[in-house]
C-alpha cells in the first residue's frame, strides 16, 4: 500500500499534518503512533512462536 511512497510524499504529509494539526501536537502523536506500533510489534511477537510450536508438534495420522 505504502509501497510508492518516496521522500517527496512524505514531505507533502509531513506537511499537511503540520497544517492540520500544528507543531504542538506533533510530538504527541508521534508518541502514540510509536506506541501502537510498538504494542503491535509486541503483539505480532508472541503469536509468531505459538504458530512455529504448533508446526513443530508431530502430527497423528
């Protein structure tokens, strides 16, 4: 999705952001953005070795 987004676009929302909300709330939002991506990084971790355990199960046939 995110894919085609170059330095340039970034810019332009960096931008459009600045404009929305100012640059008083900048550093508050990008804390909680950092925050949800941290509590999803966290959580994406601890599903991914319960998937490679149950792989590692034998199978009964």
């Amino acid at each position: 999705m995110f894919q085609n987004v170059g330095i340039p676009g970034l810019i332009i929302i960096l931008i459009i952001t600045l404009i929305i909300f100012g640059p008083s709330k900048l550093p508050e939002i990008g804390r909680a953005v950092g925050n949800t991506l941290k509590e999803f990084k966290n959580s994406t971790k601890d599903l991914v070795p319960s998937a490679e355990q149950e792989e590692k199960k034998p199978k009964n046939m």
